[in-house]
C-alpha cells in the first residue's frame, strides 16, 4: 500500500502526477483566490527600530564623553528604568527604556540580535503586528523587571526575547501546515531560549534576568493574539500556502496592553 502524502513537498508532487494522469480536477476554480503576501517587500520596521536605538545611543554618548560606555546619569536622564522613579510617577521609563544601552558592547550584541530576528518576524506577522510585538514585549519585560528585580536596567533585550517568543508561538501554531521544518523550527527557538535564559541566571547581577523572562512570555502571548495561521489548499495546483489572522487578534491585543497598564499601578517595585 502507498503511503500518503504528509509534507507540503509530498503533496504538491502527488498533485503534479495526479493531474498528469486523471486531468485537472473538476471542483478547482479557474482563478485562485489571492490571499495576503505572507512576505512583505521589507523588514522597514525593523530598520527603523535598529536606527532608533543607534540614534539613541549616539546621544548618549555625546551627552557622556564616552563611546564606550555612557554616563550613567545620562541614561537616567533620557529614560532608564528606575524603580522608585517609576513609582512616582514616571511611568514612561517601562518603554523609553528600551531604546538605550548600558555600553557599545550592549547594543552591538542587541542590534545584531534585532537584525537576524526582526526580518523574519516582521514578514510573518507584517508592519504593524511586528510593532505591536515588540513594543508590548518590550513593556512586559520592564514591567516584570520593575517588579522583580530592584536595581536599575536599560536595554532591547526584553523585546527581543519578546521576538523570539513570537517567533516560537507562530511556527508551533502553523507545525501542521509547515511540516517537519515547522517542528524542528518550533524545537531549535526553545533552545535558544532556554540557553539563553540559562546563562542569564547564571550570571546573577549582570542581566536582567526577569526583563528577558518577561519579554519572552508576553511575546508568547502576543503572538497567540497576533500571529498569522496557515492552511494549505488543496484545491490547486500546486497547492496554495494561505495566511489568515485570528479576527480577534488586535481585541487581545488590547486586552493584554490593558492588563500590562493594570500590573503597572497595581504591582510594588522591588
């Protein structure tokens, strides 16, 4: 007995000889249907992102004297993330933080980071969704730095953690439809998390540890909302890879900013 088909190459050979023998089937439409570019023409929201945070460092390095390693009154200055001043008020230090980096050494190690990560997600999830992951990554993870961890931090890392937990999300929600390489895409991102994760904790009091923890989930969770799910139609020849996003997702989306604002006036700094 011939074993069936089970990998979109499989199937689209199968088809290729089906159509060979039989003809094309009777209940294929003529014109397929044109579902969205699952590939956008350019990551530009990932160049803008690694513009601003080198624009930013720039500053301030200028403000400082030192390309190296910026003044730390400096980085309070323009946005650090300062529990006690957050506290009081200062609330925007959960994001603008984000934009800046303790040393050279710093930003050079996120911006590299950014650059392989923030192309692929962005295709994925598109301009806009890519944003909002992102962004809210990078707020879940000052929010669960402001909550856990008491001494000051700056940094991209949350967000791109948030990355590749939007990453991880998308290709295990759509495993089915991307096959083999769908799973083992799924079980190499959870590595890099964990072993990353890993060295953090082992190196106590110099990363910010629960700020990559926390963009990490809340990038799982975003991409939940957010992430785009693929089928694969059998209809046509050869068979059309189709994305679709959940018709909730910018709801929870919202929904999960609302909480984050919630947690922010709700919990007590460390």
């Amino acid at each position: 007995m011939a074993r069936p088909p089970n990998e979109p190459d499989e199937i689209e050979e199968f088809l290729r000889r089906a159509e060979r023998e039989f003809g094309r089937r009777s209940d294929v439409p003529d014109e397929p249907p044109r579902p969205a570019p699952l590939l956008p023409p350019r990551p530009v929201v990932t160049y803008s992102l690694l513009w601003a945070i080198g624009m930013v460092y720039v500053l301030a390095s200028a403000l400082s004297g030192s390309v190296f390693q910026p003044a730390f009154p400096v980085l309070v200055a323009l946005g650090a993330k300062v529990n006690e001043r957050i506290a009081n008020g200062e609330v925007w230090r959960l994001l603008t933080a984000v934009f800046l980096h303790a040393n050279l050494i710093h930003i050079l190690f996120n911006g590299y980071a950014l650059s392989v990560l923030g192309p692929e997600t962005e295709r994925f999830y598109g301009h806009g969704r890519f944003l909002t992951l992102y962004m809210l990554s990078g707020l879940g993870g000052s929010i669960a730095s402001y909550a856990l961890s008491p001494a000051p931090a700056v940094g991209a890392s949350g967000a791109i953690f948030g990355l590749i937990g939007g990453l991880g999300i998308f290709y295990y929600l759509n495993r089915q439809a991307l096959g083999e390489f769908g799973r083992n895409q799924v079980r190499g991102i959870a590595a890099i998390a964990f072993i990353n994760l890993l060295i953090g904790f082992a190196a106590q009091g110099v990363i910010d540890n629960w700020g990559h923890l926390g963009g990490l989930v809340s990038g799982v969770l975003i991409g939940m909302a957010l992430s785009p799910r693929l089928t694969i139609d059998l209809r046509f020849f050869p068979p059309l890879l189709i994305r679709r996003f959940p018709a909730q997702g910018w709801l929870w989306a919202m929904a999960i900013t609302l909480v984050m604002m919630a947690l922010v006036r709700l919990v007590t700094p460390a």
